[in-house]
C-alpha cells in the first residue's frame, strides 16, 4: 500500500493565478473563458478558450522561466505556488 501526503496546492488557471485569486473567482462564479488572444482564431469554429492571462504580472512567476515553453512556465508557477502554500517560503 502507498502513502500519500498532499502538502501545499498551486494553480495557474484561467480565473486565477494562486489558490487566493483562484477560490474568490470560484466563489464569485467567474468564468475564465475569454476570446483567444495569442492567435487570429477566426478561421476556427470556436475562437473563444479558458487562457491563463497575466502570468508574467502574478508575482509567482520567475524571469528565468522564460526560456521554458508557456505549458512548462505555468506548470513551475502552480509548483512554486504549492511550494510556498506549504512552506511559506521558496529558497
């Protein structure tokens, strides 16, 4: 049998970036699905998505993460955001 303990939580989500931001927009019903902004989607049948806006402007995501591609950055910002829920600190 396996043994599991959940520590810290991080998101990066389309209604919020850190679980505080993240719960108040659950709470107040906003939904996260906007037009397509990184793309002419206009050719496409559905030009609307659920986009994680203003993750350079969070706070949690670090310059050096710039050189990974965008689904890395936001993975590491949901980490570092877990690390620091459960830590309080990142080193």
């Amino acid at each position: 049998m396996s043994v599991c303990a959940i520590t810290g939580m991080g998101v990066a989500s389309p209604i919020g970036i850190g679980i505080d931001d993240y719960w108040t927009a659950c709470h107040e019903g906003i939904s996260g699905i906007r037009e397509i902004p990184h793309f002419d989607a206009s050719r496409f049948g559905c030009r609307a998505a659920g986009v994680v806006a203003g993750l350079a402007d969070s706070g949690s995501y670090r310059s050096e993460w710039q050189v990974h591609d965008r689904v890395t950055g936001l993975a590491l910002t949901a980490a570092s955001n877990g690390c620091l829920h459960s830590f309080g600190h990142i080193s």
